[in-house]
C-alpha cells in the first residue's frame, strides 16, 4: 500500500500539474488570439485612430477577462499602413501575453514566457 501511494503521489502529481499548466498556456493562446482579432475588427470600424484605439483597448480587456486572464498582463501593438483608416490601408494588431504557473505565491515571478498572436484587417475600398 505504502508503494502505491508513493508511486501516485511520484508520477500523478506532476501529470496533473502539467495538464493544468498547459491549459492555462491554451487559454492564453486562446485569448491572444480573440483579443488581436477584434481589437482589429473594432479598430477598422473607428472613424479615427484614437477612437479606434481606445475602442480596440476595450475589446482586448472584454476578450482577456472572458478567458480569466488580467488586461495588465498583455503588451498591445498597433500598426498602420501608410494613411491609417483610409479606404484599403490596413491595420494589425499583435497582442503578446505573459503566462503565469499556476499554483505559485506572488513573490514568485516565474513565467513560462510569452503567448502572442497578431491579426490584420483591411479597410473597406468602397466604406
């Protein structure tokens, strides 16, 4: 009995915690992926590029937190092409978010590294 016992608490802890650790690296893949995504979509619909910032900014902080993950954890980059919301330009946005361990204290500053996903949408020719 005491060998099994030592076996699970050898081999099964670990596998568990590798699963929870790369569910949460998937839900901020996951995440990555739907705020570059509609952070562009919105930014294109803005009639300007302030607007449209400030709009794709609250479209990364709704699609972070339907994943459970904090705004403050993601770096934003935005990128216009030559004349920013003219007819045909084009604008991306590449969100990278910082992936945290689970199960760790907060003055353990351990990150797995970076999840990042870029999205690019055009401009209607024709509004």
């Amino acid at each position: 009995m005491i060998e099994f016992v030592f076996l699970v608490l050898l081999l099964l802890v670990p596998l568990v915690y590798l699963v929870v650790a790369s569910s949460q690296l998937q839900a901020a893949s996951y995440a990555a992926v739907g705020a570059a995504d509609h952070a562009a979509k919105v930014f294109v619909s803005a009639s300007n590029p302030t607007a449209g910032k400030a709009a794709a900014q609250d479209a990364i902080a709704v699609a972070l937190g339907n994943m459970g993950i904090a705004a403050s954890r993601a770096e934003v980059d935005y990128f216009c092409s030559a004349t920013c919301l003219s007819p045909g330009s084009t604008v991306t946005v590449s969100v990278r978010i910082a992936t945290v361990l689970p199960f760790l204290p907060d003055g353990v500053a351990l990150n797995t590294g970076y999840v990042g996903a870029t999205a690019t949408h055009r401009i209607d020719r024709f509004g």
